[in-house]
C-alpha cells in the first residue's frame, strides 16, 4: 500500500513538472523578436510580416533606432511558421527580455523608442492601367514584401475613391500633361503614341477638353485626400510635377506637341507657389524638346561623371520627440547609395523652409528625401526611379528584389507604407 501511495505521488510530481516545464516554456516563448539590423537576412520580407501581423490583428511594436528599427508582437505558433516560411530572420524571446528591451529604449539619454503600430493601412497605387515601357519600385516592393495594394487611376480619382483608403502612391506620373517630355525622343514609338491616345480618351470621357486640365483634376482631389488626413508618397518624376501643376492652377505650361496650342507666354509669372506641397521659387521648361518639367531636379550629368561618390546621407532624429521622421529613416545604414531618375533630386534652394529633409546628398548639395505636412495629412519625396538600378532607361528590364533583400534604399519606401499604422496620439511634429 505504501508502496503505490509512494509511487502515486511520485507520478504526481512528474505530472506537476511537465506542467510547470510547459507552462515555462510558453512564456519563454511569448514575443517574436525581427531584428532589422544587418543580421536579418531579409529586411523587405520583414516589413510584409509586420504587415501580415497587423491584417491579423495582432498589435506591433516598431523599435525606433533598435537594432535597426525592429518589430516585435506577441508569439503565435501562425506568425513564427510566417517568419519561416518567408525567410525572415527572428528571434523567440521571454517576458523577462521583451520588457528588458523597453526598459532600455525608454531611459531618456536613449535616442530610441517603441512606436504601436495598430491597423494595416489600405494602400492605393495610382498608376496608368496601360503598360508603359517602365516598372515602378513601389508596386515592385509591395508585391516582393506580399503587401497588399489596389490600382487607381484617373477615372477612379475623379469619382472620389481616395478617402476609402489610408495612403497613395504616386507611380511616375508627368501630372502636367507633357507626357513626362518623352515627346522629342519617342514621340514615334508605339507606346508613346498609345499613352496619348489613351489619355485623351479618358480626359473626353470625363469631361475635359485637354489631358493637362484631367490632371490637374487629379492633382487637386490627391491633395484633398491629404488635406484630409491621408498619406501620400511619391518618387522621380511625380514630387515636382505634382507642384508644378499646381502652382500652375489655370495657366497653360503645355506647348503644342502635347496639347496643340501654344505655351502662355507669361506663365513664369503666373506660377502661383502658395499652391505648393514641398517646393518654390522653381522654373518651368517652356521647351519641348527638353527632357525636363522644372528647374526642381539637379542636372543628372554630374551625377553620371561622378557615380562611384553618389551617396546620400539620412539624418538623424529625436526618436522620442520626433518619431514621424525618425520613423521614414529607419535602416540598418546611414549611407543610401544614390540612383538616377526622371527627376533624380532636388535642389535645396527649391525647397520650402517648414519642410523636412530627410537625407541629402553633401557630395552633390542636393536634397533626396524630404516629408511634410499638408492639412492633416502628411507627403514623402523621394528622388530617384529604381533604388537598385543606377540609371534605369526605358524598356529596360524590371528589378529582381530576390536578389537585394536588404536594400537600404528599398527600405525606405517601406518606411512609409507602415507609417500610417502608427497610433496618431504617439505622432508628434
């Protein structure tokens, strides 16, 4: 009897043990760590599973200046095999050192701090529907990172669909409708000839008598949607021809080869800056033949004479007292490798003084990456077309990201697509 009483209780103890090992072990297990530092072996992937994370509900914390700016959330056994399955690089981690880790980037001497990320953002990519002879980063790293985004254009932005959604895209649009100066060069090539007509064929469809009046339609509902409180980002060629057309607002910039008749011949004068998002004191190209819209973008040749120095540098910024910026900067370098464009940058003097400059080149005194705010909502420039093709051309081949996982200029576009999940009491300016 006393016998197997005694083992009885030693069964019970061995029971009661692997309980407790268990139990131990769940809460060893309670946080996925995804370091962003250059130990992660894919840091476009990781933004896509910070995104998954939040489609399911499941709160993230971005680590401003941690290890690179790194995500945790809760463990779940899903969120792991997602880590996995994408090739992510992570890290199961315990209470004990989840909250190690906040404790240290909350001590005030730390330029560090942890920012809730709560809802995916609903993305929109406003981008002709018509294939052009180029590709666009952003849909390139969307679709790498499996972000989910939608395509709008023209029609969709008249009718009024921006407000459904938390933050836009500019593709390389030429938003004065100068077909992005292409006329001198490819003004005989078939899908320059297909772009016009089907620009002209929505302007007509939608009530207006020239492309450039559509566009600037357009122009005017993306800047109530940000006055509204949206996101918008752009790259190349879309920052300065966005300002110019509306510093244009009712004046012809557009010479006959794009819109049949001649150029105002006071247009210069005419610009009106207070119309702007991000810059001023610019002027326009008035001449058809040459392959740029304004005095906003630096002169790419020096930058072709003098590629192996093209660097730009982010700055930085107060993490607790200045998170939105520090936010867009996050990255595992300071040190961006520059890269050509349409627009490429622009020049500093062109900027306006309330907004942010973000990174610059010091080698070539010029401004690639800039934010600011417009009503309630905020906009991002960015220079340059391809972060990973030096000096893309047309028809030239699309970026394979499998090869760049951990680009630092990819990265940055990245930055900005998660920005809007960010609580809006933690934003400050």
């Amino acid at each position: 009897m006393y016998i197997c009483i005694q083992i009885h209780m030693e069964m019970k103890r061995f029971i009661i043990g692997i309980i407790f090992f268990f139990s131990i072990a769940q809460v060893s297990a309670s946080y996925i760590l995804i370091p962003m530092d250059k130990t992660q072996r894919n840091h476009l992937k990781a933004y896509g599973i910070a995104y998954w994370a939040l489609s399911k509900e499941i709160d993230v914390s971005w680590l401003l200046n941690y290890r690179g700016g790194s995500f945790m959330c809760m463990y779940s056994q899903t969120a792991e095999n997602e880590c996995l399955i994408r090739n992510v690089s992570f890290q199961i981690i315990a209470d004990i050192q989840a909250n190690s880790i906040l404790q240290e980037i909350a001590q005030t001497d730390i330029n560090m701090s942890e920012i809730k990320l709560t809802k995916a953002p609903k993305i929109a990519v406003y981008s002709p529907k018509n294939k052009l002879p180029w590709d666009d980063a952003v849909t390139l790293v969307l679709t790498y990172a499996e972000i989910p985004y939608n395509v709008v254009y023209d029609e969709e932005v008249i009718s009024g669909i921006l407000p459904t959604y938390d933050w836009l895209h500019l593709h390389h649009e030429d938003f004065t409708g100068q077909y992005g100066k292409f006329w001198a060069n490819y003004r005989n090539a078939d899908w320059y000839i297909n772009d016009v007509r089907e620009n002209e064929a929505t302007a007509r469809k939608l009530g207006f008598t020239k492309v450039s009046q559509l566009k600037l339609a357009v122009a005017k509902k993306i800047r109530d949607f940000v006055a509204g409180g949206g996101y918008m980002f752009a790259m190349c060629s879309a920052p300065d021809s966005y300002d110019v057309t509306l510093a244009a607002d009712g004046v012809d910039i557009c010479d006959v080869p794009f819109d049949g008749d001649p150029i105002d011949p006071q247009a210069q004068n005419k610009l009106n800056f207070n119309n702007t998002f991000a810059f001023h004191n610019f002027k326009i190209s008035t001449n058809p033949y040459e392959y740029e819209i304004s005095d906003i973008d630096i002169d790419p040749t020096k930058h072709v004479m003098n590629t192996p120095n093209d660097f730009f540098t982010l700055f930085e910024f107060s993490a607790k007292w200045d998170p939105i910026p520090t936010m867009l900067c996050q990255n595992h370098t300071q040190i961006i490798r520059g890269f050509m464009g349409q627009t490429t940058a622009f020049r500093k003097d062109k900027v306006k003084p309330n907004v942010i400059i973000l990174g610059e080149s010091k080698a070539f005194h010029e401004v690639r990456y800039l934010h600011g705010t417009f009503g309630k909502g905020t906009f991002t420039f960015y220079g340059g077309h391809d972060p990973e093709d030096y000096q893309h051309f047309v028809g030239d081949p699309p970026t394979d990201l499998n090869l760049h996982p951990n680009s630092e200029g990819y990265r940055l576009i990245l930055n900005n697509v998660l920005f809007p999940a960010a609580k809006k009491e933690k934003q400050k300016t």
